[in-house]
C-alpha cells in the first residue's frame, strides 16, 4: 500500500520512503494561521476516511489523538457522523477511556470493543487516527494479524518514518489496509491562536540540553520537535526565518534541528521561502512571511506564579483546566451532571465562554448575570403555561432542545462562576494578588520585605500562596548585596507553615531561572523600572481592575520587538539556511505571521496577551502562541521539583 501526504499529489510506496516535491502551493488558498481550523479540517476529513470509507464504521484512537479530536469534536457530533464506536487502540478494555474524554459535556458509556463484539462488527470498517511512534504500529501490527474490521484507513498525526510504514506493509497479511495517510494534527489546538502538545516534565529537560544527562529526556525532546514540525505542516506555513532564545541552549537546538528537518524532508516544501535566512537569497526580503520563534519558560519564571483574574486564566489556576474540561466534583452546591463540564473554544460549543474566556473577573460577573437573565426571559416565554394552540407546542418542541442546551451552559457558567468567587475570599486573592503585582512591577525591597514578612506570619495566606510569594520575592532581589534577606525569608516561609520540602523551591527556581541563567528583560533596567512604577502609579488610579493586571509578560516585549524589527540579534540570533547561526539581523523583512514556541510550557496569561494584541493588529500582524504544555502555578512548581 502507499503513504499519501495531505497534499495531492504526495504519493509514495512503501519502498521509496521520500516524499517527492509537491507542486507548489496557491496563495490564495492559505488560511488564517488558526490552530482550530486547521485540525478541525483534518478531523472532519479523517471521520469519512478521506471520503474514502462510507458507512458505518469505528474510529480508532490513541491517547494521544483523543484529546486532540476532543479539542475539536464533542462525542456526540462523532457518532452522529456514521461512527458506531469510539475505541483507544492502546487500551482497548478500558470502558471509559475514550467517552470521558470526547464527551460534549456529562455522562459516560462504554465505547470500547469487546471480544464477544467482535463478531458484530466484522463488517465494518475502521479508521484509525494515531501518533506515528513504535508502539502504535505495533498495536496495529498485532491488531491485524487477527483483523476485526473489513477495511482499515489509517492516518498517522504526523511524519511516519519510511521504517515503520514498511513494517506495517509487510504485516498486512491479509490485505486489509486501504490507504495510510498523514495528518499533520500531532497538537492540541486550546484556543484558536493557542497550540500546545500537552508533554509535561519539559523542564528538566531544558535545563539539562546540551549535558551529559539530556539523552534522559531524549523520547520528550523527538516529541516536541514533532509536535512543532506538525504545528508548521497542520498550517502549511514554511518559516522564511526562524530565531531563537541565545540564553537557552534548548531554544537553539530545537531551532536547529526544525531548519533541518525543513531543508532535509521535501513535505516542507510547499510554500516558496528559503525555510532559514540566506543574506543572498532575494527571496528573503518577499512578503507573506511566517516568523518561528523558539523561546524557553526559563527566560519569564514569573509569570506562571502569578493569580489570574481572566476567565480561563482563572479556571485553569484555581480549578484546573485540562483537555478542555473541568471537574467540580466536591465543589459545594453543584449538582451531579455539573461534577464534569468543558469549557472549550471551538466553534459551536460554547459561544459564551468563547466570547468571554479573556474577560477579567468583574466583565466576567456581569456577563453571567445578564446570560441568566436573557435565559429567564426566554424561558420565561416559553413556559408551558404560555401553549394555548397546536402551533404554540409545535413551536415549544421545537425550541425545547435548543433551551435544555441553553438550560445546561447557563447552569455551568454560573457554578464555576460561584466556585471562583468562593475561592477568591476563601483564599484572600485580592490582596494577596495586588502583592504579586507589586512584586512583579515595582522595586521596593523593604517595603515588599516587610509586607511579605506580614503575609508569611498570616493565618489568612493559604500555604500555596506563601510558596508563591516567596518566590517571586527570590527572583526579583537575588543580587541584592546589603540586607539580602533570602535566607530570612526562607525561615518565616517554614514558620508560616510552608513544608521544607517546598522552601527548596526557592533555590530551585534561581538554579532555573535566575539572573545568571536567564536573558535579559525579566525585571529591566532602572529606566523600565521607572517606566513600571508610573504605570502603575496610573493603572491604580485608573481603576481598581487594573491594579491586578499591571504585569506584562516578557513574552510580549519580544512580540512587541520582533514585529517592529527591533528584536536584538544579541538575543535573539537567526537560524542560516546552510544551519548555522547569525546575529545580525538589520534589514530583515517585518513579519506579517509569526509562530512563538516555547519548550517548557506556556500561560494563559500569555495567551491572553497574545489575542489582545491580534485584535489590536488585526489585518496588519498575527501571532499564534506553541508551548510544550499550558503551566498553571501547581503544574509548574510540579515540574520545577524535578530539577
């Protein structure tokens, strides 16, 4: 059988294993950079087969592609599309694998095959939607040498080696196989400009790049350079110049090995660019450019330790927001079908987080209140005290639907809306919050000295909190020579009831982050500083709001540089077309794309800050923001334990 790329033609036997030039790509059928489209087109096109598999028939996942299909489909919009059954090849008896997470929001059944099944389902087709990596197509290996379906379409989420897709062939003994596409969906598309491979544990491997023990984390490295190589390919761009973090040595090497992989494999080549910056090449200055940037969470360690007041922000630090969904089990007063809910951006699923998941705390409050109200009134109007004719049941059967939906979102919102607020007095995260900030923003070592003491000493600080404090406290004045109070600080962290174990986090993160690790641009020089206090001398005044959203992630002075054409090559080097490395970066063309990486995992803060500057840059700009993960405070202080 052969390999088929997503572009027509691509097509390759399984004994010639390269991927011959495609023809090159109309620009007017590139699309806006959208992390959602992009996968949602390649699902909607996998579910018929490629529109080569009608009928009924059994999608077969990996854990992997469950959440990626999850991010996009609910469950039921799968089975309404000629899918009898939703299976994980790699764990094949597990009864609620593959409903918990493609559910659009409560109940689980069992979607799994069983043995006595089988019998029923030997005349149906499967298409199969899995990670090219050994272990699946060793699954398949096994699972057609005793084949249970009549036809098999397999589609694998990102490049398959030519080894592997020959292993498969010779094992298709009883030629089953119809066609073995790839898919470049090897990602999870969280919001429309928001891509994340969800590989936690990235930062030890960051730290140890380029020593001795990087060839631990050599699995989680090859993951997240497929997962970059997919974010490319899913949104056929070709990097006419890529640039990377100089202070992080994983930054570089993933950097390197991308624009090897681009000038080595010809699947890449579908859009005229060079793929790296060639100062001969007048192709270099030509418009339509994609910018890749790969940066390192080394370079900001502050920013994941801050509260968030934006709604997913929020949602995700305080009750955790994993693959879409959140779990309000044991939260007081939520009834049983609320234990579970999603809360996703996609399209059709929820128009009212994905209109409000940027709106901060009070927008958020108001907006809920009026989301209950206009469904009262429509309720309201269409209560059964109100059908006086045939037509005006008809009409409420009609709608009846439509308000249970309506009915279940507005009862969601308004829980989680209820746990945030709980939280936030339970947990005093206003004051405690309007500290970060000052930490973050503003130097005043013995104003912060003191208050911090304060707070460590506090019954009202919860033991998170005071970790957190701590911290941010370390980071900003390590260098501090007269009266360096770290070692003091550490103590009331212990006599505040913060476990050691945890007070050596403090060390951790400036072995990990600290000023003689990280770039530049974390606290700026005494010009910034002043610049931060006037700001938030003038946020205060502005509005109470603001006072909690005075910190700007250094994420977003580099967009700010970069599209302005004053990144510095000091810090920010380009990658050569031949491979190696530059730092003069004058006269570069301005980008009109750019796609951020950063190994180590990113925030929804950042993300947050990235829409509002596409919105603000709309039609001139659009970043769209690739982490290793999405890092909430927990996720990764988990991680910064590993060091």
């Amino acid at each position: 059988f052969t390999l088929r790329t997503t572009r027509k033609p691509a097509a390759t036997s399984a004994s010639n294993p390269h991927h011959p030039p495609p023809p090159p790509m109309d620009q007017s059928s590139d699309s806006t950079l959208d992390g959602i489209h992009s996968i949602r087109t390649y699902i909607d096109r996998l579910i018929t087969g490629d529109n080569r598999c009608h009928g009924m028939k059994v999608l077969l996942l990996d854990s992997t592609t469950t959440q990626i299909v999850a991010c996009v489909s609910t469950q039921s919009e799968i089975l309404s599309r000629e899918v009898y059954l939703v299976e994980r090849l790699d764990d094949p008896k597990s009864s609620n694998s593959s409903s918990s997470n493609n559910s659009g929001g409560g109940g689980r059944h069992s979607l799994a095959l069983t043995e006595e099944s089988t019998t029923h389902t030997s005349h149906m087709k499967a298409v199969a939607f899995l990670r090219p990596t050994e272990v699946n197509i060793g699954l398949l290996v096994r699972e057609l040498s005793h084949p249970r379906f009549s036809e098999y379409h397999i589609f694998f989420s990102g490049i398959l080696p030519s080894n592997l897709l020959q292993l498969l062939a010779e094992n298709d003994a009883h030629e089953r196989v119809r066609q073995v596409q790839e898919f470049y969906a090897d990602f999870l598309p969280v919001n429309d400009d928001l891509l994340s491979l969800n590989c936690r544990n990235t930062l030890p491997m960051t730290v140890s790049a380029g020593s001795s023990s990087s060839r631990d984390h050599t699995p989680l490295y090859h993951r997240n350079v497929m997962g970059l190589q997919s974010m490319l390919l899913a949104m056929k761009r070709q990097p006419s110049l890529i640039r990377y973090q100089k202070s992080s040595q994983m930054a570089r090497q993933l950097a390197l090995d991308i624009n090897e992989s681009i000038r080595s494999d010809q699947i890449f080549h579908f859009r005229r660019g060079s793929g790296g910056y060639n100062p001969s090449s007048s192709s270099s200055g030509t418009n339509n450019n994609l910018v890749l940037l790969v940066l390192d969470r080394m370079d900001d360690p502050v920013t994941p330790l801050l509260s968030q007041w934006t709604y997913q922000a929020m949602v995700h630090e305080l009750l955790g927001l994993n693959n879409n969904r959140v779990i309000l089990r044991g939260v007081p007063n939520v009834s049983k079908d609320l234990e579970e809910v999603v809360l996703s951006s996609a399209p059709g699923v929820d128009s009212f987080f994905g209109k409000h998941r940027n709106s901060n705390f009070g927008e958020l409050g108001e907006a809920i209140q009026k989301l209950l109200q206009d469904y009262q009134a429509q309720s309201k109007q269409h209560s059964v005290s109100n059908l006086k004719s045939i037509e005006d049941m008809q009409h409420f059967m009609e709608k009846y639907p439509e308000l249970r939906s309506q009915s279940h979102t507005v009862s969601k919102h308004v829980a989680i809306m209820g746990e945030l607020a709980r939280l936030v007095e339970v947990c005093s995260l206003m004051d405690v919050s309007a500290f970060e900030q000052d930490l973050a923003c503003v130097d005043d070592q013995v104003g912060h000295l003191k208050e911090l003491m304060s707070k460590l000493d506090s019954s009202m600080i919860k033991i998170p909190d005071k970790l957190r404090l701590g911290m941010l406290y370390a980071l900003r004045y390590e260098n501090v020579t007269s009266n360096n109070a770290i070692p003091a600080v550490k103590e009331a962290m212990k006599r505040g009831g913060v476990p050691p174990s945890n007070v050596a986090l403090v060390d951790a993160i400036l072995k990990y982050a600290g000023s003689k690790v990280r770039g530049p641009g974390l606290y700026g020089t005494n010009k910034d500083t002043f610049s931060k206090m006037t700001k938030s001398f003038f946020s205060t005044v502005q509005g109470v709001s603001n006072v909690y959203s005075q910190h700007s992630p250094v994420l977003m002075d580099t967009v700010e540089g970069l599209v302005k054409g004053k990144l510095r090559g000091e810090t920010h080097p380009l990658v050569l077309s031949g491979g190696g490395t530059s730092s003069s970066v004058e006269n570069l063309p301005l980008p009109q794309e750019v796609l951020i990486f950063m190994v180590g995992g990113v925030t929804y803060e950042e993300a947050t800050k990235v829409n509002e500057f596409n919105r603000a840059n709309a039609g001139r700009v659009r970043v769209v923001l690739g982490g290793s993960t999405v890092h909430n405070s927990t996720s990764f202080l988990e991680e910064l334990k590993l060091i």
